[in-house]
C-alpha cells in the first residue's frame, strides 16, 4: 500500500495526440497537504463508470489498442479516426485524470473541527481524479459513510444513486406521476426500481434480454418491456396507459428508442382522449437523454403530435438546481440505504496497473450490464 507520507502517488491519465492516438497510463503526482477545509482520502475503490469511459477512451477506437511500457506501468495506445478528432480537440496535449467518485480513508485533514472529525473514517467522494491512490477532496465533495460500511460498498454513493434519485425529484418537480427508464437492468436502473418501489412511484423498465425481464422481475418490478422483442410497443403501450407515465430518462441516446417511447406515450394518451385533435394529445411527453450508450445519431420520426419534448440531463446542473439542502437530503438517504436501495455489484476489481490491460478494456468497454468493474488504486502496491 503507498505511503501518504512519500512525495508521489500513481495516478490513472488520459492524454490524446496530435498524431490522432490516445495514450492511457500511470503518472507520478504529487501527494498534497490538506488546506483548512480539506482532507486527504486513500482510495480504495472506484468504479468505472460510463460517464468515466468517456473521459478515458473519447472518441479512440479501442479495436486498436496496443500496449507497452512495464507490468508495474503499463502503457496502452490507440487510434483515433481523424473525423472524430475534433470532437477531443480542446484536450490534445492535456494529460487528464479520470475517476468521477470513489471511497477510501481519510489519512490527513485540514485544521477545521469539520476535517479533524473526519480523519480515520471512511468517506465516500466525488470530483473527478479519483483513479488514484490518494485524493485531496474539500469537505463538501465528502459523504461521512456509516460505521461498518466498506469503501467498497460506498464506491459508488454519488453517480448512480443521485442520477436514479434525481429522476424521481425531476418527476415530481415536472408534475409527471411515474416513470420509463432505459438500458434498465443496469447497476442504476436497479436503484431506481428499488427506489420507486419503496417510494411508491410507478416504473416502466426497457431492457434488451429476457436474463434481464427476470432480474428485475426478481427484485419487484411490474413493468419490464423488451425492445428486442416483436410485441415491444404493444407491451410498452400497455404499460404506459397502466402508469400513466409521460415522463423518460434515456441512456441509450442514440437510435430511435427515444422517438419510440415519444410514440407509444401518444397512442397511450389517445386511448384515453376524450376528443380528436389533428396536433395530436396535448399531453405533454418528455425525454430525457442521460446517456450515449448507442453512438449512432438520435432519430425522431415525428408521429407523437405537438406536445412533446426531447433533452439532455445532468447529474450536476440537477444538483445545482434543487440547492444544497435540498442535495444533502438526497445524499444523507444514500448513506443510510447504501446496503439495501443503493448496493452496487461488481463483476471484478483490478489495480490501476490491472485496469490498461488490454484482456480487462475488452470487457469493461463494452458497458454491458453485469460487468461493472471497480478500480483500487492501492491494490497490489
């Protein structure tokens, strides 16, 4: 394990080139002193999460990558089609840290009561830069977890509860009365039904495999539609005039799920229309894009009338939206259910140097659901 004491730590980087590559490795960072209000956290475990693939691969295609350097520092190269370059363009050059939360212990704190309470406890933290063995984090990115929780259980107490909390906050805020969610059976989409169920709020899960139908069946869901399937928009058609839900959160975004779920909202809203009307429902339906799981353009077939809406949503501007107390509520309930409605499950753990390994890229790469990997940037150190 590294020593907070030495000068240097290892830390994750992502760095793409003028020459249209990427190159993923290990750097020598500094370890600093915490200010005032500042701890200094070892972590010991953080996810990998999509949102963290995309600030680590971008737009490489990892088809390509090849890997070099030593066991103890890998290094790993892509290409990157030189179409897609201008999508990083204002990151050539710039070596990045990647790793949006984590958990770990807190080895040294600043001189406010506030940090001093904290050293020697396990917190849970987000800020990005957390695919590294120590993290200096100031105290309000810092969630105090519960004595006998392990950094591993509280890895991922900020991403995906707050993201499954968040949509049911945005359900209310909107004045919808239940929810369609995508991409379902996820680490996420299995808070979010756990949520639902517990607070009463009616789900429509999409998922694309029948293991999937019966894993949240497992957990309690009523609803669980399967696009792959032939009746698909019967069965989401079915759903949605049970629920009345006109409220989705998408995390395919590309495609025409989107504009599919828009149209069976419409019929849904028909069939209970008490008179015709050439714009369609006035009903209003929306969704919600919050994840780019399908890369492909987003396509709309305008068949869903004139009440509608289509966006993007973010974890951060949601935050900021509802305000700090209204934030710390949220959090304060993902502390106290982190074993039960936020658990998280991990298909495996890797070290920073186990995390460039070509074989381990070519499985948490795909974001395939039940392959969830956790980093512990302490491991075998």
């Amino acid at each position: 394990m590294a020593d907070p004491t030495a000068p240097v730590s290892l830390q994750l980087r992502s760095l793409f080139r003028s020459d249209a590559t990427l190159e993923l490795s290990l750097a020598e960072v500094p370890i600093p002193e915490p200010g005032e209000d500042e701890v200094l956290v070892r972590i010991e475990a953080s996810p990998i999460n999509p949102s963290d693939l995309g600030l680590l691969f971008g737009p490489a295609d990892m088809t390509t990558a090849r890997q070099s350097g030593t066991a103890e520092r890998p290094v790993v190269t892509a290409d990157v089609n030189e179409k897609f370059l201008r999508a990083v363009a204002g990151r050539i050059g710039q070596s990045l840290p990647v790793g949006n939360e984590g958990a770990g212990v807190v080895v040294k704190a600043g001189a406010s009561p506030a940090a001093q309470a904290l050293l020697g406890k396990t917190v849970a933290a987000i800020g990005g830069a957390m695919y590294s063995q120590y993290r200096l984090i100031k105290l309000g990115m810092c969630l105090e977890l519960r004595e006998g929780t392990t950094p591993r259980e509280g890895a991922s107490c900020f991403v995906n509860p707050l993201t499954a909390l968040g949509m049911v906050e945005t359900m209310r805020l909107e004045g919808h009365k239940a929810l369609v969610h995508t991409a379902a059976a996820s680490n996420l989409g299995q808070m979010l039904q756990k949520i639902c169920l517990k607070d009463g709020v009616e789900l429509v899960n999409i998922v694309r495999k029948p293991e999937q139908v019966a894993l949240l069946k497992a957990l309690g869901a009523k609803h669980v539609c399967n696009s792959s399937e032939d009746g698909f928009a019967q069965d989401l058609i079915a759903a949605l005039v049970e629920t009345g839900a006109t409220l989705a959160f998408d995390a395919t975004g590309g495609g025409r799920l989107a504009s599919r779920i828009l149209t069976c909202m419409e019929v849904a809203a028909n069939k209970t229309a008490v008179e015709f009307s050439r714009y369609g429902s006035t009903t209003h339906k929306q969704v919600y894009i919050y994840g780019g799981l399908e890369r492909s353009p987003t396509r709309l077939d305008r068949n869903f009338g004139m009440a509608w809406g289509i966006g993007g949503w973010l974890l951060t501007p949601f935050l900021q939206k509802i305000g700090f107390e209204a934030g710390n509520r949220l959090r304060e309930r993902v502390a106290a259910e982190v074993k039960t409605t936020f658990a998280s499950s991990y298909a495996k753990q890797v070290s920073l140097a186990g995390v460039l390994q070509l074989d381990e890229i070519a499985v948490y790469g795909k974001q395939a659901t039940g392959e969830k990997y956790l980093i512990n940037p302490n491991q075998d150190l």
